[in-house]
C-alpha cells in the first residue's frame, strides 16, 4: 500500500495496479539525462497500437526555434487537440508520448498535434510554453490543410503537458490568441508552492513524491519565480477560459491543487467536467492491462470526441 506522512499506511489502491508498484521505476530527477534516458527506454518498450486507416506524420513547426511535431489524422477528423506530454519538464517527447497520442486520436477522432517541446533544465520556462504556444497558432493558421474547423482546436496533456496546456488556455486569452474550444487536463501539474493537503501528505506515493515534484519545478524554473503562465494555479482571473475536462488519480501529490482548480474554474463561471479516479496513482494509466487505466484512458478520448462533436 501507500504510505504517507500525515495519514500512515493507506488503503483503497487498486489491486491491479497495486501488484505492478514494486516494479514501478523510479525516476528522483537529481540526474536529468539519465532519467530522460531511462524513461524513454520504458515508454518505448510499449508496442504502440496501429489503428486502420490512421495518418501519422512528423513535421515541424516554423517558428524560433522551430517546433517538431507529430500529427495523427484519424478519418474523418471531428476537430483537433494540441497535446503535451507529460515527463515533469524535463522527460518525455514525440516517441514517447507515441501509443498515448496514437489512443487518444483513434478515441477522440480528433486530429491530435503531439508537441515535441523543449526540455528542462536546459530550457528553462518559458521554452516550453513559447513552444506550445506558437503550435496552437500554427493550427489555427493551418486548420484547412489539417481538415478541421479553426473553432475545433483544443488543448491538452498529461501531467506537466497538462499544466502547459492550461497555461496555454490563459495566454490565448490574455493575448487574444487563437480561439480555444477545449481543455483536456490530465492529472495536471499546476502549482510549484506543494501547500495542499496531498502535496504536503503522499510524500512517498508511487512514481511522483514530494521530492521529484520540488526537483521538476526546479528544474524547470531555476531562480525565475513562478508566473501563473508557469504555474496556472498561481493565476488571480479564470474567468473566459475554454470549458474543460479535470481528471485526478487518488493518490497523487497533484489531486487537490487540480480539483481547486477546476473549482476555481466552476467558480468563474467556466463549464467543467472533473473526474477523480480512485484506487490510482499519477501516470498509473500505463499500466494498460490494469481495466480501470482503460477506462482512463478511453475517457479521455470520450471527453474529447463530446466536445469537439458537438
């Protein structure tokens, strides 16, 4: 089971994916190469799956510097989402976000633009933010070639991707950017102060503690102090923000500054759909064979595919 500080051994972990816990890696950032390295040797391993009838295609994005990205065109397409992949800043790009990028494309039936963004610490904020930010404007630009609606354009990710997408959303509406329809936020990472009743409890929880949580916001913020374009939670005014799905793992240091959120959200009259996933853990969704994961995982393309239909 789990063992937190403030609460002692915890119970309700899901047994299936309690069994794979002991074989969990586990990654404390103190050497960022190597836990690159190491992550994408695990997300890799993975066969990826092939949905019939599915483009998949890398191209980069023009701007300083260029973006590359990877763009999966299911057919027909109902509409498109710029997706961030998770890895705490610092871990993670186009071939390891691949079998989840590939999932959410055949669930959603959204054409789904995988952002390879730069990577901490040896690009620090607003790198990756610039990054995400200029493929949303490329999207819009390009909407015809990619054979969606320009208002059928969301935003979205996993974990750290997932707080760059909300940070996106806030400055897309703070520059009268591009038009957002949605916002898929996948256990976000929202807030670099850990002041919230899970930050400060699951010390320990598996694959994301206390520490490696401190050492990605380090990595990705160095001596900058955090703007709310790097930590959303950290933003006064929510209002005008695109509506948005808020999915949580039960055990996650990041459970409650995501569920304040999208009461911050509810609060400023922007529509929200939160779905807090007991017995989970964050980024437990890998274990694929573990049926709740795949309820996860399917939701999330459900999400999509409702508001991008609709």
């Amino acid at each position: 089971m789990i063992r937190s500080t403030a609460a002692g051994r915890m119970t309700g972990m899901d047994p299936e994916l309690e069994a794979f816990i002991p074989f969990f890696p586990r990654a404390d950032l103190t050497d960022p190469v190597a836990d690159r390295k190491n992550y994408a040797d695990l997300a890799t391993a993975r066969p990826a799956p092939a949905p019939a009838g599915m483009e998949v295609e890398d191209r980069t994005v023009p701007a300083d510097p260029d973006v590359p990205v990877r763009i999966y065109r299911p057919h027909p397409a109902r509409g498109a989402v710029v997706w961030l992949h998770g890895g705490g800043f610092v871990m993670g790009g186009l071939d390891t976000e691949h079998p989840w990028a590939t999932l959410l494309a055949d669930g959603s039936g959204a054409v789904v633009i995988s952002v390879g963004y730069r990577l901490a610490p040896e690009h620090r904020f607003p790198a990756a933010l610039d990054d995400a930010y200029a493929v949303l404007n490329w999207a819009a630009e390009h909407a015809a070639e990619l054979g969606v609606d320009p208002g059928r354009i969301a935003v979205g990710g996993h974990s750290a991707g997932a707080g760059i997408a909300a940070a996106v959303a806030l400055r897309a509406r703070d520059e009268q950017g591009p038009p957002v329809r949605f916002q898929l936020l996948n256990q976000p990472q929202l807030d670099d102060r850990q002041e919230t009743w899970s930050a400060r409890s699951f010390t320990d929880t598996p694959w994301l503690t206390r520490a490696k949580v401190a050492a990605m916001w380090g990595h990705y913020l160095g001596s900058t102090p955090a703007t709310p374009y790097a930590a959303p939670a950290r933003a006064a005014d929510l209002s005008g923000l695109p509506p948005a799905y808020v999915a949580t793992a039960e055990f996650d240091p990041n459970r409650d500054e995501d569920i304040l959120y999208a009461l911050r959200l509810l609060q400023s009259d922007v529509p929200v759909e939160l779905h807090q996933w007991p017995g989970t853990f964050h980024g437990s969704q890998a274990i694929q064979s573990a049926e709740v994961s795949q309820r996860q995982i399917a939701e999330l393309g459900h999400a999509l595919r409702r508001v991008l239909a609709g």
